[in-house]
C-alpha cells in the first residue's frame, strides 16, 4: 500500500480534495459534498478509482429531494480522514433548510507528496485537467412532467458542458409475493 497505507483510491481522493481546496496559502476553499460526489461518479466511471462503487442514494438540493448516484465507501474514507485529522468537513444549511456537507484537506497538511503517489497524481490529472483549469460540477433544476428535477453537468471551459448520469437511476422491474412463515 505505501503512503501511510493508503490505498490507490484513497490516495486519488485525498488528491482530488487538495485538486480543488488547494493549501492553506490559497484561503478558505471548500467543495460542496454533492458536487464532489457528482465528480466521484465520474472519476469511478472513468475508471480512476478501482475500487469504490456507487448506488442510488436519497439526497437534497436546493428543497429538491432526488436519488443520485452516491459512493458509501468515500462517505467512510472521507469520516475516517475527518476523524483522523486529515480532512475537515463544514456542516451549513441553505436557504431551504438543507444541510449542506462541504470538505477541504486540513490546512495544516502542504505536502500532498507525503500522502499520494505521483502515478496516482498524474491519474487524477488527466481525467480532472482542462487546460489550464480544472472540470467544474453544475447541478440544475428543470421541471419535468409537473416536478422540478435536477441535472448535473461537467464543465470543462475549452470544451463547453455535458451531461452526467448522476441523477439519472433506472427503474428495475421486479414481482415480489408476500410470504407468512406457517404458525405451529
């Protein structure tokens, strides 16, 4: 494992978080957890993390309640990393009452080297890179057949935006039949 025994996709969400928080030279810069969740979904599907997966979750945007593909396994990292010291995470509610998560590397860790490989770093890179910036995450509400729905977007400035997935779960077909264990 190496690197205080982190594991590769550790290592890429450590280096994810200090991509957009930058240092402690930079300011206060946090990423909201819904955005970063949106950019994991994208990073797990573009194959640069190997091990984490995602699922349909119940989630809050702007009053809107939707499922959205969330990964389990980067919520526990991210609270292992909080719990240790690592990561901070900011606990705020918006105008409509939701509470809002937002995360940032502690701001006393300045060499991400000591933590991430430089392969797992230039991996990152390249998925997140758009010239001289970096992808951006953009939710949007729309209505759609009487409800407002929402829609994420990665925005790469050179390129323009595109759509992702992370809102869009499929509906399974399935039969169930109830079942009473006989009473003796």
């Amino acid at each position: 494992m190496g690197y205080l025994s982190l594991t590769h996709d550790q290592q890429a969400l450590i280096y994810l978080l200090h991509a957009y928080t930058g240092t402690q030279t930079d300011g206060f810069l946090w990423v909201k957890e819904l955005h970063l969740n949106a950019l994991i979904y994208h990073l797990i599907k573009a194959g640069v993390f190997e091990e984490y997966d995602y699922a349909p979750s119940l989630v809050t945007f702007h009053g809107i309640k939707m499922y959205a593909k969330i990964s389990q396994e980067v919520l526990w990292d991210l609270e292992r990393f909080r719990r240790i010291g690592m990561v901070q995470k900011l606990k705020l509610s918006n105008k409509y009452y939701d509470d809002v998560g937002a995360y940032r590397l502690h701001n006393g860790i300045s060499k991400i080297s000591r933590f991430v490989s430089m392969d797992v770093m230039n991996t990152v890179e390249e998925e997140i890179g758009c010239g001289k910036e970096r992808l951006t995450v953009l939710i949007s509400e729309h209505p759609q057949r009487g409800r407002t729905v929402l829609d994420a977007y990665l925005r790469c400035p050179p390129e323009g935006m595109r759509k992702i997935d992370f809102f869009d779960i499929r509906r399974i077909a399935y039969s169930s039949k109830s079942y009473l264990p006989e009473v003796v």
